[in-house]
C-alpha cells in the first residue's frame, strides 16, 4: 500500500487483571467442615479497539499513550463469585490497522487486525481470567479440594494503530483496460501504465478534485475471470473493493489485442465481484466505457451503454489519452460519493465482532514452544501455557498437581518428549521451573 496519506501512533494497553478464585469450606451450626463453596474470581476487563465512522484521525493517541480495562474482583465464600471488570473501548477511524509491535525493538510483529467497517472491533488485551474456585476442583477422589486458582494478571501489550487512507472509489477492471492512465489523468498519482497485463501489482490512491469535490480514488491490479477464487493477483484486492464506497468499473471498449467484447468483459468482472462478496454486486457502481479514442466505436459503446443502463448503472464514455469525457466522469463520480458519504454517516452502526479477528487471537493464543536452553533444560513458552503456570499456588502442592495433569492433556508432555526432553531434566516456564516426571497418559487423567 502507499503510505502516503497514514497517520500512525503506538500505544501501550493492558487489560484487567483477573480476580482470584476462592478457597473456602461450607460452614454450617452443626457440621465440622462443609463441602467446598470458594466461589471464582472475576475475569479482568479486555481493551477493546473498535472503528467507527465518526473518527477521522487519530488525534486522540497523540498524547495518551497507556490504557489500562478494569480488574476483576476476587471470588468469596458460599460460592460469591467476583464482578468481572469493565471493558475499555478504544474507537478508531475506520481503515485502521491493529499490529502487534515487539516491546524490545518496537518494530512489528504481526497484523492482529484491519478495521475496514463502522463498528467492527477486536481485543488488543484480553482481560485476565478470574481464578476458579475450590468447588471446580472436586472429583471422585478429591472431595475437598484445599486450593482455588489464582487471578491471571493481565498482559501489557504495546499495538500499533495506522490508519490508512479509504479510497472512496475504486477502479476495477480487466487487465490493461486504462485504470492506471484514468487515474493519472484524474488526479496527482504518478502509477506505471504499459501495454501488458497486470502493470500494476500494488493498489495506487490518488485525490480528485473536481469542482466542490475532493474524494480518494483507488486503482487496484486488475481481476480476472476466476479471481473470486484466487486466480490472478485479485483476491487480496477485491479486499480492498470491500470498503470502497462506489465501484467504477472500466471497460476496454477496443476489446484490447484478444478482440474480446467489452459487453462480455462487463459483465465477466461483475459475476466475480458477485462471487467474491454478493453485496459487492450491488454496491454503487458506474460504468466508464475507456479508450474511446480509438475510431469505429459507436456501435460498441451503444451496446456497453444499453447495458449498463438495464442494471442501473450510471455510463461514461471517456478516453485516458485524450482526456476526454473525463470532467464530466470526475464530477458525476464526486456527487456521487458525497450523497454515499452522508448515507453512510446517518446510517446506525451495528456493533460487530469480527469472528475471524477473534479466531486468529485465540488460535495464537493456544499455539505453544519447547526450546531445548541448555543440555537438560528446556522452556516452554506460549499464551495459554504460561496462564495456566501464573494461574497456579505454588505453595499449594495439590494446586501444582492440577497443573501438571492440564499441560500433559494440553500436548506439553508430548511436545517436551519430542523435544529430547526426559525424565529428571529441568522444564521451564515463564519465572517457575520444575522437574519433568516423565509423560502422563493423558487418558489417565
Ligand atoms: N488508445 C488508448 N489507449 C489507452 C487509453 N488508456 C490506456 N491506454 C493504454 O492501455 C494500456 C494499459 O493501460 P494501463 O493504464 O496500464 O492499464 P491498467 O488497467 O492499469 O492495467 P493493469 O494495471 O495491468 O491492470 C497502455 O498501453 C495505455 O497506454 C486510452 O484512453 N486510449
Ligand atoms: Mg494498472
């Protein structure tokens, strides 16, 4: 992408930490010691960071930069569970992107999000889990379990925002149809423009202005027939379509070298938009016939026009090497784009999580490492892992026996084995280290 129009900020967020769970006994008039009633502690409170289309900046990152959600409280006697900890919602301009930036080096890590929609939202720091309490840990042989789980302090993450600029427009077609020279002739944007397909590899933005209006106009590699599945360079692009407003769909009217028809082109690139996204199909559109410089046209761009006009969309005959057609187009296209603008500000935003954001966190979170640090000891490092080790009493032996049973039915076991790991050797994670015992049967537990 250009990173040309980006603002960017780094912040610090951390959720809540998570309440302990309670270790607690039944007491009752005549009965010496009751059944075990510790309730859980509750869950701390997530950052949040959430789109919304009342934000165009990120201003308000500039100069506050650490964001703490709201702990959890402890769990208490006759099964009192904790109050979990209130959410902290960061809102963000839409077209922002979350990454994860390494604390040492503060350079990125990874993309944990692109918030391209009002509403859409994703955790940067999940609140810490409340603690359980000794009620959960009662089985057939341990009817009186002396140990609760402890609260998990929450992470400290440092996330960066970049908020990319959304192109209004986008300028979709086939291959070598004159998106790139449309958008040059349109605005300041300076793109690679050849006879052959796929020129352009990256999507360029350029800002029009045509009379009172200003928008951003997107020129994308161009799709082909297929790139709804993947074919050619238009999947990762079709993306971007996503959150542009208005489709402005170009067509080759000479039909390009292969003599194709441009009716045929039209609307091979519609049923892909189709089967990519269904609403991409009816999201605004306009119809600019290109190149219609070249002579013996008129008959083709009658036939384009007719059918552009039965599905409702606006037509443009235009030519990027001569120039003309092309303020009539840039001036349709920006009232268009303003009316879209103040639809899309009026419209309620719905408050959506985006499973996939959610998945990717918790698929991550779930992933684990056995690394061998010297001969005879090795580290095991992963989200889950290391909660369930700060989650643990390690004053309490029955407490470190549960532990022991989670991470061998977790794969820890089997994983440290693959590793080299034997009987006797040191294992390692986050600030304990313990003794490996040799693999548990997890069937056994
Ligand atoms: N005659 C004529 N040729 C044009 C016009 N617009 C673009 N071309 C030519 O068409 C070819 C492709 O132009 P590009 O602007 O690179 O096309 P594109 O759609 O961006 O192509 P990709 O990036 O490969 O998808 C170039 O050789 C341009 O000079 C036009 O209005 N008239
Ligand atoms: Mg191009």
């Amino acid at each position: 992408m250009m990173p040309q129009f980006t603002d960017i900020c780094r912040i610090n967020v951390r959720g809540g930490d998570g309440g302990a769970g309670c270790m607690s006994f039944r007491r009752e008039a005549h009965v010496p010691k009751g059944g075990p009633d510790g309730g859980d502690g509750g869950r701390g409170g997530d950052v949040v960071i959430q789109a919304s289309a009342r934000l165009s900046s990120l201003i308000d990152y500039r100069y506050k930069h650490h964001f703490h959600a709201e702990r959890g409280t402890h769990g208490k006697g006759a099964r009192k569970d904790g109050r979990d900890g209130e959410d902290l919602v960061l809102p963000v301009p839409m077209g922002t992107v979350v990454r994860e930036l390494d604390p040492e080096t503060m350079e990125p890590l990874y993309e944990i999000a692109d918030l391209t929609h009002d509403g859409e939202r994703v955790v940067v720091a999940p609140g810490g889990q409340g603690g359980l309490g000794n009620t959960h840990f009662v089985t057939s042989v341990r009817r009186a379990p002396a140990f609760a789980q402890l609260g998990e302090p929450a992470q400290e993450h440092w996330i960066e925002l970049e908020m990319k600029l959304m192109a209004d427009a986008a300028l979709v077609g086939l291959p070598s149809v004159g998106k790139s020279s449309l958008i040059a002739r349109m605005s300041a944007a300076r793109p690679k423009i050849a006879d052959y397909p796929f020129t352009t590899l990256v999507p360029n933005l350029g800002v029009v202005r045509a009379g009172e209006y200003s928008y951003v106009v997107a020129d994308i590699p161009g799709l082909i027939e297929g790139a709804s599945e993947g074919k050619g360079l238009g999947h990762e692009f079709l993306r971007h379509i996503e959150r542009t407003a208005l489709i402005m769909h170009v067509v080759d009217i000479t039909g390009g070298f292969e003599g194709r028809d441009p009716v045929e082109d039209y609307r091979v690139i519609n049923e892909e938009l189709r089967r990519y996204a269904s609403e991409l199909a009816d999201r605004p559109q306009i119809v600019v016939a290109n190149k219609c410089d070249v002579s013996g046209m008129t008959d083709r761009v009658a036939e384009l026009r007719r059918a552009a006009t039965e599905d409702g969309h606006p037509f443009f005959a235009v030519s990027a090497a001569t120039g003309a057609g092309l303020n009539t187009l840039m001036l349709a296209c920006g009232e268009m784009v303003d009316k879209l603008r103040s639809e899309l500000a009026s419209e309620a935003a719905p408050v959506t999580f985006d499973e996939r954001w959610e998945r990717r966190r918790r698929e991550r979170e779930a992933r684990f490492q056995v690394i061998c640090e010297e001969p005879g000891a090795y580290r095991v490092t992963g989200t889950q892992v290391e909660r369930l080790v700060v989650q643990t009493d390690w004053e309490n032996e029955e407490a470190i026996i549960y532990l022991q049973h989670r991470l061998a039915r977790m794969g820890v076991d089997a994983a440290l084995e693959e590793a080299g790991c034997r009987p006797g050797d040191e294992v390692r994670i986050v600030g304990r280290a313990f003794t490996y015992e040799g693999a548990e049967d997890p069937d056994e537990i």
